[in-house]
C-alpha cells in the first residue's frame, strides 16, 4: 500500500520521469501503472488496497437448497455416485440449475460423503465363446452371494438377475446351499417372469457337478424346459461380471440383520430400489425396470420330454445312473437317473451319447466292453453357444 502511494504521488507531482520509466523504477508493468492511477482517481486511496483475485460469480457454485437436496439423497443412498444422484432428483424436480456431475461429486468429497476405494487391477472381462445377449432374457445369471451369519444361522443369499437389463429377478436367503431349495426359488420365478434361453453360472453345486457334461439335478432340469446352460471357466468370475458387480451393491447396500425372515426383508426392499430407483450408467442412466421385459416363454403346466432328431438311438437312464446298450450295461451318469438320452451314429460302430444339446461322450461297438468315453475334444463340458 505504501509503494503504490509513493507511485501515485511521483506520477502525479510529474517530476519529469515519463510512465515507462516510472513504472521501471517502481518494478511494475505500464499496465499496472495506469491502474493504480486510474483507481486512485475514482476511489482515492481506498482503491489502492489489496483486491480478492476470486471471480465474481462462479459455474462450480451450487445454491445451498440444492446442495442439501444432493447430499440428503447420499445419505439416503451411500452408494449412489453423483451421476444416478443427479439422474434421479432431476427427474424428481427438473429444472435447468441441477449442476455437473463433476460438481457434485466434489460436493460430496466436502461433505465427507465420499470413501477412497483403492483402485485393484482387474482382468479384461470375457464374454466369450458365450452367446450374444441381444434382448431381455436372452441369458440369466444365478449364484450364491457368499455366506454370512444372521443371528446364530448362516445365510446363502441365493441371486437371479438378466443380463441384458441388470433386472434382479431374485434375492432368496437360504440357510443352506441345496439343489431342491434352489428349484423352489426358481419355478417362483419362471412362474413370474417366464422362461430364460440360458442360465450361466459356476461350476459348483447344485448349478453343475463333476459328473458328464458336467450336469446336475438342476441343470438336467433346465435343459428339460428348454434352457441351455452356460458355465464359467473356473477360477474366472470376470466372465460373469454384470452379475458380480450387483453382488458389490448388494453386499454395500444391505445390512446384516437378526433373522432370516429380517434378512429376506432387507433382500427385498434392495431388489426394489436396485430395479425401480438406481439407475445404470450401462443402461443410459434408465433403471433395469424400465429395460426389462417379461418372457414370451411361460413356464410349462408340465415337465416335457427332450426331443431327438430322426435317426437317434433312444435309451432311458435306470435309477442308478446306467443304460442298457447291446445287452450290457453302460454307466452314463446319476445325475440322468430318469431321463432319455439319444445316441447318434457316427463313423461305422461308432456313438456319440448326448442329452439335449449336450455331448456326453462316445462309444465303440467294435471294442469288447467298451464303455462311454470322454468326448472327442477331451473333456466333459457344455456347448458354450446354441448350435
């Protein structure tokens, strides 16, 4: 303040030093120069007081009403980021002030509301050589969501959701892992929302087995209502991402309650919000209830019977996993115990054993007491795509 006074006075006593040269003996730009004169001249010396750099207005600002609006709705969702925050109140309340995402989320980051989650490297994921999911119901994923305590009890939560829409068709907890409990949860669902063309899931049980073609109890039953199962490569969740990043949500979102019959509460106002309210950026922020559409394929009054083409050899599958096949018994699998599996000729003496769409291995009528064979390629495994 003192320099720019003593300038202010040289410059207008005009000792015959010229602004140039003035302004380099007070080691400041011409421009300046003229400023400091300009404001003493309009405000005197009050105008040659230290002024805020800090603009006027600012694009970033949020008016405090809405502020408070974004961060109740944080609280009342923690998991939420800005994005389907703003997605959701601007639906609630449009108008043209709601402000960037960016804005809001350094809203959140003032507020404390937001949790650094340490960045972890991740596969590329893989949805090959899986079908296309093109449509609603195209695929389905289902899994175990891990295993907690509730109370003194363990608690499965048992997950179906379509992959096409993120819909979260299920959320049942089960005190165990159980291939029947998991029929019942299902034939509810397919009664609800009808048919799938596959289902995807690991490899564990009750979804697969170790057995040919690695079938179970529950998949022979999908294959029987048209359903083509898919299973991940093991070791490889990415290959199910869609289906693992709901289960972070659920996992974030839900908490761990006294009871089970609590618990399924708690699994069903999550399966409301997370299909009516959240929206999914993969879904151009619309919400997986807006996107899905239920099955043109109801589930059946009756369980039908697998069709073979013309040509195939038929055999029924006896309580204790065999066939018989020129007058021996041939072991094929106890997880088919009932079922009619077809055999298609091949090269001369040669079968190929198959139920459905599944390869389960091959025979050779010329070796002696030749039983069933791994397939050709060397491994039991499902078709990874309709053929």
């Amino acid at each position: 303040m003192h320099e720019r006074m003593k300038f202010v006075v040289e410059a207008s006593l005009r000792s015959g030093l010229g602004m140039a040269e003035l302004c380099r003996l007070f080691g400041v730009s011409r421009k300046t120069g003229y400023k400091w004169l300009a404001r003493y001249q309009r405000e005197g010396a009050v105008g040659l007081r230290e002024r805020t750099s800090a603009p006027g207005s600012s694009p970033q600002r949020i008016e405090p009403p809405i502020a408070e609006r974004i961060v109740q709705l944080r609280r009342q969702h923690p998991t939420w980021g800005p994005r389907k925050l703003l997605e959701v109140l601007s639906k609630r309340e449009p108008r043209d002030d709601w402000p960037a995402a960016s804005t809001a989320g350094d809203l959140l980051r003032r507020r404390g509301l937001v949790n650094p989650r340490k960045r972890k490297r991740r596969a590329s994921p893989s949805s090959q050589p899986f079908a296309e999911i093109l449509a609603p119901n195209d695929t389905w994923c289902v899994d175990f969501k891990g295993q907690f305590r509730v109370g003194t009890r363990p608690c499965y939560p048992l997950t179906v959701s379509d992959a096409f829409s993120r819909f979260l068709l299920g959320c049942d907890g089960m005190d165990r892992i159980d291939g029947d409990l998991v029929r019942r949860s299902m034939e509810r669902i397919f009664r609800e929302y009808g048919l799938p063309r596959r289902m995807r899931s690991d490899n564990g049980p009750p979804f697969a087995s170790v057995g040919r073609g690695g079938l179970s109890k529950l998949s022979v039953w999908w294959i029987r209502l048209g359903i083509l199962p898919e299973r991940i490569q093991p070791g490889e969740p990415q290959q199910n991402g869609r289906h693992e990043r709901m289960h972070r949500t659920l996992k974030e979102d839900v908490p761990r309650l006294h009871s089970l019959r609590a618990q399924q509460g708690a699994f069903e106002t999550f399966r409301r919000t997370y299909n009516e309210e959240r929206p999914h950026e993969s879904l151009g922020m619309r919400t997986p209830s807006g996107v899905y559409q239920a099955s043109t394929r109801p589930f059946p009054s009756y369980l039908p019977e697998i069709e073979y083409p013309d040509g195939y050899e038929l055999r029924r599958v006896r309580s204790n996993g065999e066939m018989k096949w020129r007058s021996r018994l041939v072991f094929v699998s106890g997880a088919l115990a009932g079922e009619i599996v077809g055999l298609r000729p091949e090269d001369d003496g040669l079968w190929t054993v198959t139920f459905g769409p599944v390869e389960l291995g091959h025979m050779d009528d010329r070796v002696r007491y030749a039983g069933l064979v791994r397939p050709r390629w060397g491994q039991d495994v499902l078709p990874r795509s309709p053929v």
